[in-house]
C-alpha cells in the first residue's frame, strides 16, 4: 500500500512537470503540420475604439462581430487575433467569459481560430472600464489601452489578480478547439512613447513574464502558448532580456514585421534556426512598405503564419499611419491607407488585395 502510495505521488508530480513543460520542437511542430496555412487578421470590430468598447455588456455587438468576420472568410482569412484586458474579467468574470465564448461561437461559424492576445503593453498606460472617449480625430488608435495599466503592473499586492485572471480565462477555455492559441503578452517591452511611464516599466515586464507562461500552463492548456519579439536583435548575444524570455518560453515562435519583403525575409530567416513553427502575427502597413502584394507571397513561401493588422476600417482609426500622433489627419486623409482590408461598408479599400488573399489562400469567394 505504501509503495502504491509513493508511486502515485511520484507519477503524479512527473505527470504535473511534463504537463507545464515547455512545449518540444517536436510537437510543436507536429501541431504546425496539422493547420492549414494560417492568414488572418487582428482583429477589432470597427464601431470598439479598443478592448473594453468589443467585451464590455455595454458595448457588446454580435451582429457587427458576425458581419465583420463574414468578411475575413470571404478573403480566405481562417485566423484572427484578438485582444483580451484583464479589467473585464476582474469587473465581470463569468459575463465576460460568456460574451468571449459567444464570440468564439461567431469565429467558428466561419471558419476562423482566433489567438487570443492576455497581456498587451502598447498605447494607453491607464485603462479604466465603462464609457470609452471617442476617436481623436485623425489620430491612429488614439483609444487602445494597456493590459494591465501602469497602477496594477507596478503594484506589487495587484498580482494575485492577474495570476487569477490568467487561470480563469485559459483555464475555462483550455480544452477549446476553437481557440488555435494564446498570445500570453502583446509586444512587453514597447516603450508607448505618446505616453509618460515609469522606467521601471520593462523590469516589471520581465518579472511578470515567466510567470504568465508559468500560470497559463499550471491549467494544462490544449493549445500552444507564444510571445513574440518585435524589435531588436532576435539571435545571439546583443538579445533584450525580453526576447530571451519570449524566445525561450514560447512553444511556437511568432514575431511583427512591418517592413519590405526582403527585411521580412531576413526576420523569417533569423528565426529559422530555432526549429519550431514560426507565426507572424503582425503586419502590413502600406505606406512602411508592407504590402499583401509584396509580404503574404514571402510567408507562403516559407510556411509562415501572416496576420496583418486591421480589418475593417472604424474607431480605431488605423488607417491612419503612426504619424499621425505627431501630425493629426484632420484636413485630410492619408494618401494610402496605413492598415485594415475593407472600408466600413465592407468593400474591400483595394480589389485587388482582395483577390491576392484569395489567390493566395485559394479560399474565399
């Protein structure tokens, strides 16, 4: 009896170990091998200026959500990736799951699995739930909010709830074939320069990091857990202490890349030596040089994941380019469209691009 006893701790503790673990090389790339070319977009329904305005109850809006993502099923786009704020689940944790399991509903009837996005340290420093300000005109994304804010990332005693948030939401969603994987933090080490923050913001980052990936894992999650580098060095010595984490804890390896083809190439290939899936879940901006015509083509070839930033034009305001924060469109749009696929009345912004999706793809209609 005794030994039986031991036994069952010993094969118990190994089975818990194993089932944090790091997810192999191997199965990782057993995973890849079994999806069809991943293209998609991040996505953001165009009447939600950010994360609370697409989940609060107020704001909440299924219909837009099921025309909105008719229209990436229709380019042949079979991903999405969305973004979560740990306010929602600390306001409302079984209502917010609700609305996110009624939107993986939506997602699944056209054939798109999203990555859900946990953590994301871009833009707006001090998120607060409720009525959202309205679009700054001719600002690009002058409405998107951290996760978590400045107050809760560098307050010590706001950890448990971020560990309980993190358990809460992958734990309830762990075994869910809707969902194709977690982001568990959007770019940790963006500076949100428009913005003033404590230096001590990245040390935060770094402390929190490991620990997410730790907390995702400890609720045994089906899908696979990444967190991509998205400036800097990716390889060798001169790596960030960010990436290294990001790199190292990742099960599949995903990256942003807003550049030519050829420096998005070049980024493909400095991840390469890593061995495992590679995932860009960030590109195309037009006037940067990131085009679907000259960028998707290049991820086909090398059976990357491209997720380009934008769908349909709306409070966002993304079509606007970064410079607009320096010098507001407000007498007039931009030349060429910084980011999104089709205006707000679901024409594509440029036929063309919608036939490339679809030829590339070879689905959609």
């Amino acid at each position: 009896m005794l030994l039986a006893c031991v036994a069952a701790v010993l094969f118990g503790t190994t089975h818990n170990a194993a089932a944090q673990a790091r997810w192999t090389a191997t199965k990782a790339n057993e995973w890849y091998a079994q999806q069809p070319w991943l293209v998609g977009a991040n996505y953001i329904p165009s009447d939600a200026i950010n994360q609370f305005e697409m989940f609060q109850a107020t704001t909440w809006n299924p219909a837009i959500n099921d025309r909105e993502l008719g229209l990436a099923e229709s380019v042949g786009m079979n991903t999405a990736r969305v973004f979560l704020q740990d306010q929602l689940w600390q306001q409302d944790p079984e209502g917010f799951k609700k609305r996110l399991d009624e939107f993986l509903t939506i997602a699944e009837k056209h054939h798109i699995r999203p990555i859900l996005v946990l953590f994301d340290s871009c833009w707006d420093p001090n998120p607060k739930l409720g009525p959202q300000h309205p679009p700054i005109p001719g600002v690009h994304n002058s409405g998107w909010v951290q996760s978590p804010g400045i107050p809760e990332l560098t307050d010590p005693a706001y950890e448990p709830k971020l560990e309980a948030y993190v358990k809460a939401i992958v734990g309830a969603f762990a075994n869910d074939k809707r969902i194709l994987a977690w982001d568990v933090w959007n770019e940790p080490d963006n500076p949100a320069s428009q913005y003033k923050q404590p230096d001590t913001k990245v040390a935060r980052v770094n402390y929190y990091l490991p620990k997410v990936f730790a907390w995702a894992r400890s609720v045994h999650p089906t899908q696979p857990l990444t967190s991509g580098p998205w400036v800097g060095d990716w390889h060798g010595a001169k790596e960030s202490e960010t990436v290294k984490i990001q790199l190292a804890e990742s099960d599949i390896i995903t990256f942003h890349n807003y550049g030519w083809p050829e420096e998005f190439e070049a980024r493909i290939k400095e991840l390469q030596p890593l061995g495992r899936p590679i995932l860009c879940t960030e590109y195309m901006a037009r006037g940067a040089g990131s085009t679907f015509d000259g960028n998707l083509p290049v991820a086909k070839k090398y059976n990357v994941a491209a997720i380009n930033w934008g769908l349909v034009a709306g409070k966002t305001q993304t079509y606007f380019p970064w410079d607009s924060w320096q010098k507001p469109y407000v007498l007039s749009q931009p030349t060429v469209w910084f980011h999104e696929v089709f205006k707000n009345d679901g024409t594509p912004y440029r036929q063309r691009e919608a036939d490339i999706l679809r030829e590339q793809t070879g689905r959609g209609k």
